[in-house]
C-alpha cells in the first residue's frame, strides 16, 4: 500500500499532463473499472494473478516486480518497481503503445525543430564526433536536443550513456511492423545522457540498422518532428547522393559536411558538390543552399580550405592527438564559433 500511495502522488504530480491514474486495491474491482474509466494500461502486482484473457483489446497489460532481471511474468510484461519514476513512465509508454492503434492524448508542438545533418563526402573525417559534440552543445544551453545516429554501424554509446532498457532495435521493429503507436514508442525508448543529450542507444545487433529504409528513415524523421519534443534534432548519417538521400536532407534546416581538407577529402567534396548542384538545378528549393562545411581534424601543414564553391565555412577544429572520445567531445564542444554559425 505505502508503494502505491508513492508511486501515484510521483506520477500524479510529474505526469499529469500525460494520463490519468487510477488505483486499485482490489484485482476485481480494477477489471470491472476497465471499460468504464477508460483504461488502456493495467499494471498490477506480482503477488496478484491476472487473467488477461479478460481484459479488452485494447488494453495492455504488465506486471510490477522487484528485480530488474525479471523480463516476464507468468508469461507478461515485467517492469520492475525500484527504479526511477522515468523509467517505468517509459516502460508504461512502451506497453502502451504496442497495443494503441491511434495517437491519442498527445501533444504537437508548433514546428519549431531544428534538423541538422551531420555526414562526410569522403569519411574518416570525425563528423560523428562533430554531430556528437553539436548535440552537447545546444543542450548546454537549454535547449532539448536528439541526437540520432543513422549510420549503418555507427554507435551513440560511444558518446552517450543513459539508462533504460529499450535501443534503437525497438525503433526499427516499431517502423517496420507498423502496427505500434509510434510516436510512444520513439518515447519509451529514448535516453538521456547526464549532459542533457536524448539519444537511442545502438541496436544490439549491427545488422538491424541495415533493415531500416529510407521511407522508415523519413517516417521516422517525420513522426519525431512532428511530437514538438525537441528543439534540434542533429542526425549523424552515412552520405549518399541519390533521390532519396537528398529528399532526407531536404527535411534538413541545415547540412553540414565535415571535412578534414585533406586533398582526397577536398576533391570528393569538391565532385560531390558539383553532382549536388547539377542534380538540383531546376529545384524550387536546392540542397545546396543548405550546405556548410566544417572542418576536423585539420593540420596546418597538410590541410587545406576549400575556397570559392559555394559552401559556407562555418569553422573547424585541429586533431586532437592521443585523446579518448570523450577528451575530443570535450574540446570540439569549445568550439562555440561552429555550432553558432550552423543556425
């Protein structure tokens, strides 16, 4: 009883804006409240035997436990009680969700959310740590930022860590099978890294990045701007030039290729432009006028800066030699001038 009465005064208060509780002593009292009060999630005790059988389609169903090692009980969804209050929200989402057949209750904000698009022509130029360190970035300053690794082996653990228990796998089963309330979903399974930045964790098997298509990489773009729940979404993808990529980063307030101004990074940049701009010539809106280019790991004796084709330099950073990931986040995150002259 002490448990219920706390964790309905801690829901009742942070998530009142998201749904109504409703709370039960008594498993018979509850099943016949379901249809009358709405009820689209039962959660209930362990100690107590659900027939679910019984309860309406529409509703899902999981039990509270004690231990976080407990996946399922009695052949249900588990969610353990001791943790924190935003990571069972989560999980309720989740459950939710699989059972919605709608959005519903939820709320869209103006569109207001900023996309950038970090990628490299030529590779192996550190635009995921350039994507990762603009995601730091604009949360420092109070603005509530994604960072959403679409690479086909790309990693966001290695810039962020967070806790829940849903990855980007989640996301991609819910694209594909297209029967989830997705908006709920992409919620339930979002992180949130001690820095402020909201991420999906990587799928646990590499190759569930290579089932996402470009129209489930659209509809995914489409649904997280459409929630309002981010002021910038920053996406970190592989680079490809044909009529879907371009249509993704259309979607874009800004494109930002990451250079190292090598010669062979400046040539490919270079031939990538020139295709870009031959490919949009009769665009209403052309891709290239929303392209920057910034600069990593540049050397002063090896690089240089492409001058003079019609990309904005926003700025650039050196190499960083002999640091871990985190040392160079670090010190690109200083890099205020960059980020600043994307928007």
């Amino acid at each position: 009883m002490a448990y219920l009465n706390k964790i309905v005064s801690v829901f009742s208060v942070k998530y009142a804006d998201k749904f109504e509780i409703y709370s039960f002593t008594d498993p018979e009292v509850a099943l016949a409240s379901l249809d009358d009060a709405r009820i689209d999630v039962l959660i209930s005790n362990d100690a107590f035997e659900i027939d679910v059988r019984a309860l309406p389609k529409r509703c899902g169903f999981a039990y509270l436990v004690d231990s976080a090692d407990i996946n399922l009980e009695n052949d249900q969804r588990a969610i353990c009680k001791f943790q924190k209050a935003d990571l069972i929200y989560r999980q309720i989402l989740s459950v939710y969700s699989e059972k919605a057949g709608s959005i519903s209750g939820l709320k869209f904000g103006e569109d207001s959310t900023k996309i950038i698009i970090f990628n490299s022509v030529s590779g192996g130029t550190g635009a995921s740590s350039m994507a990762a360190a603009a995601s730091i970035y604009f949360a420092s300053k109070n603005q509530k930022t994604l960072y959403l690794n679409l690479e086909k082996f790309g990693s966001s653990d290695l810039f962020f860590s967070g806790e829940g228990q849903f990855d980007m796998s989640d996301v991609i089963f819910a694209l594909k099978s297209k029967k989830t309330n997705l908006p709920l979903k992409l919620e339930s399974s979002v992180k949130q890294d001690a820095r402020g930045v909201y991420y999906y964790s990587q799928p646990k098997i590499a190759l569930d990045m290579l089932e996402l298509g470009n129209d489930e990489i659209i509809k995914l773009i489409s649904e997280l701007k459409l929630t309002g729940s981010y002021d910038y979404i920053i996406i970190d993808t592989d680079f490809a030039l044909n009529k879907d990529s371009i249509k993704i980063c259309k979607m874009a307030y800004s494109v930002v290729w990451v250079s190292d101004g090598s010669e062979i990074s400046n040539e490919k940049t270079f031939r990538a432009y020139n295709a870009v701009s031959t490919l949009e010539a009769d665009a209403e809106s052309p891709l290239p006028n929303r392209l920057c280019i910034a600069y990593n790991k540049f050397s002063n004796k090896t690089s240089k800066v492409l001058d003079d084709i019609g990309i904005k330099n926003i700025g650039g950073a050196p190499r960083y030699e002999h640091a871990t990931t985190q040392q160079i986040l670090e010190q690109l995150c200083t890099k205020s001038e960059i980020f600043d002259k994307i928007i």
